[in-house]
C-alpha cells in the first residue's frame, strides 16, 4: 500500500478523452505495479434521451476516493443524437456532462480535481462592455459543486482564478514538453543567443514568452495588434495589423509562441511579415490548436516556406488529417499528467512540476555542446 495518500485513486475521462485518458492510465499502473495492477480509470457515462436531454451515470462508488475528473471540452469529434439527428458536441454540452459527473459522485468522494487542460470559456474571462463573464462563472460553479482543486494549462488569462481565491488553481505551461519536441523534430536547432529569437504575437502572450526567453537567456520580440473596435466579426473585434517591436530577426530562426490557434489568421500573418524580415525558419510552440477554419491556409504557408514546423500538445482534440502534415509535430503531454495525478495523489508538491528550469537547462547544455561539437567538426574538415 502506497502510504501518505488522501484517497484510492480513480480517474475519470470524460467523452472525447478515452485515448488521452488509457495513456495516463497506462503510466500510473506502470508506477504503482506493486500497488495494483488494474486500471485506475472508472466506467463514467452520460446517456441522452432523444430530446438531447442527458443524466450522469457511475458504476462504482466514489466513497472516500480520490477523483480526477479529465475533460476536453473542446473535443467536436464526438456526438449525441437529438431528435433523430447527429449533433457535434459543443463546450457547452461538455461542460454540463462535467457537472453531471460531479453530480453523480453526489459529495461522497474525499477529494475532486477537474483537469481541464483548455479552460472553458477561457477567452471569456473579463468584462470590456455590458457582458457576461462566463469563465469566472464557471470556476464558481464547480467550486460550489464540491472541487477542490483546478488544473489547467496556459490559461488565455491565469488571473481568472481571483474569481475563486479560496479553491487551488494550477496553471500549467508545457515549457519543457515544446523544448523537448522541439530538438527531437528539429536536431540542428541552436539555442544561442546569436541564432534564435522568441517572438510573442500580441500583448497577451508576453507572460510566457518572457518566460521562454528567460530561461533559454534568448532575445524576445513582440507584435502588437491594432484593431477596430467599433465591430464585432465572428465575435471578436476585426485586425487590421500587427506591428513588429523589436531585434532584428534577419539570418535567425523564430520561434512564435502562443496559448492557442484558432482560425489562424493571426498567427500566420504574424509569420509572414518575420519571413519578410528575414527570418531564416519559424517554429511555431503552440499549446492548443483548434484549427477552426481548417488546415489549408497552414498547408499553404509550408508549402511557400514561411512556416517550417507548428508544435501543438495533444491535450485536446486533433483535426481530422492534422497528424499527417509534415509541418506539424505533436507534443504528447499524458506521460506529464500522469505524473501530476500521481504527485497529488501522494499529498506531494508539484512545485517543481510547474516550474521545470533544471530540466530546461539540461536540455539547452545538452543542444548546445552538440551544436559546438559538430561546428567543431566542420572546421576540422574544412567546411
């Protein structure tokens, strides 16, 4: 028996989480083999009547257990019938399936976490004018609901979390995870001050690029977006454009990082004008990738050379065909949050989790004594 625990493990994946989930599953039962060896997921479900209307189903109690709760709440691959028709699961619809699960556990569980890795309604998180602020809501909800603690990754804005002061929030950023893909994908990388660059596309995204560049000791460049305010097209305000602030990128790789692609319009324009500029390849270190308008306009911007590889974690549902590009390289993150569950589970600190500098640092002394040693080579043999 595994001592100083809160509560036997159980882990639930909701719909659309099946393939992440049994991954996770397969590193806790590697760890904890002296513990037991079956599986720690439980058989959860949602069942529809045909009006749409659901109910949260368990087929095991949840007495005094530990609860990991794993939703994709962006997962529109997976669907319901309403009324005789295919409906794609919305986040909505997801999210109500989350709180009939918790619902169903009806306060028995000795401890619950939610790991949303996409925050729902995350883009959603303050108040600009008369509307709602759905994210706030939400956090309030499943804390009333009985969570204890929220897991996330690279929340479109961490200071959300003010809305619930008193519930544990972790804001996790797959630093290490995109520095690790990217070597493996990208063997001649340099990550010398001379050669690279971190771009941030907007103002919102210069918390982790600062990151990103501290801990790598790079330069960091920004865009910032103008935009008209006085419309309102697919929800957002419109881009009219971006403007660069900062070093020169000319003969240096890029690499643009970013909470998440939606459409992708931003992102790419944001690229094109680096190329124009100079810059010799652009990575793109990506935590989520919706892909909303599809893949043709990255298939494109490959195919003409201005992006050289987009890095997005498996954290939430993949388009259909996406795995197949070239351009694109996926950054598996089960393996990470196999360890969180099993950190928390154990009453640990997950301090070091969040913030993996050693790790990173081993990495770019690893990457840089390899490039020296193969310049050193070079010059040995005259090239």
């Amino acid at each position: 028996m595994i001592e100083s625990m809160y509560g036997d493990l159980s882990v639930i994946g909701m719909r659309g989480c099946s393939k992440f989930v049994s991954q996770v599953d397969f590193y806790l039962k590697e760890w904890r083999s002296h513990d037991t060896e079956e599986s720690y997921v439980i058989d959860a479900e949602c069942p529809r009547f045909g009006s749409g209307e659901a109910k949260g189903l368990l087929h095991t109690t949840m007495r005094g257990r530990d609860v990991y709760i794993i939703s994709d709440c962006f997962n529109y691959g997976v669907t319901y019938k309403m009324y005789g028709q295919e409906v794609p699961m919305s986040p909505d619809d997801h999210y109500q399936d989350l709180k009939r699960t918790i619902a169903a556990i009806g306060g028995k569980a000795n401890r619950i976490t939610v790991i949303m890795p996409m925050l729902y309604e995350g883009r959603q998180h303050k108040r600009t004018s008369r509307e709602s602020l759905d994210c706030a809501l939400a956090l309030q909800e499943l804390v009333n609901m009985g969570v204890s603690n929220i897991i996330t990754f690279d929340a479109h804005d961490p200071r959300v979390q003010n809305a619930i002061p008193l519930t544990g929030f972790d804001n996790i950023r797959p630093t290490y995870q995109m520095l690790k893909a990217l070597v493996r994908n990208i063997p001649d990388i340099s990550l010398d001050h001379d050669d690279t660059i971190i771009i941030s596309p907007d103002e919102g995204a210069m918390s982790r690029t600062m990151y990103y560049a501290s801990v790598l000791g790079l330069e960091l460049g920004m865009f910032y977006k103008r935009r008209n305010y006085s419309v309102i097209i697919d929800g957002k305000n419109p881009i009219e454009a971006h403007e660069y602030l900062g070093r020169d990128v000319n003969g240096r790789d890029v690499i643009v990082v970013d909470d998440m692609i939606a459409s992708g319009d931003s992102i790419l324009d944001v690229s094109m004008q680096l190329k124009a500029k100079g810059a010799k390849r652009i990575f793109l270190f990506v935590t989520f990738g919706l892909f909303t308008s599809g893949l043709d306009a990255f298939d494109k911007a490959y195919e003409d050379g201005i992006i050289n590889k987009c890095f997005t974690t498996n954290l939430i549902y993949h388009r259909e065909g996406l795995m197949d590009r070239e351009w694109y390289a996926e950054v598996n993150m089960c393996k990470y949050v196999a360890l969180l569950i099993d950190t928390l589970n154990r009453n640990k600190s997950i301090g070091t989790l969040l913030n993996p500098v050693k790790k990173i640092h081993t990495i770019l002394d690893a990457q840089n004594k390899k490039n020296l040693s193969e310049r050193g080579e070079q010059i040995a043999l005259g090239e």
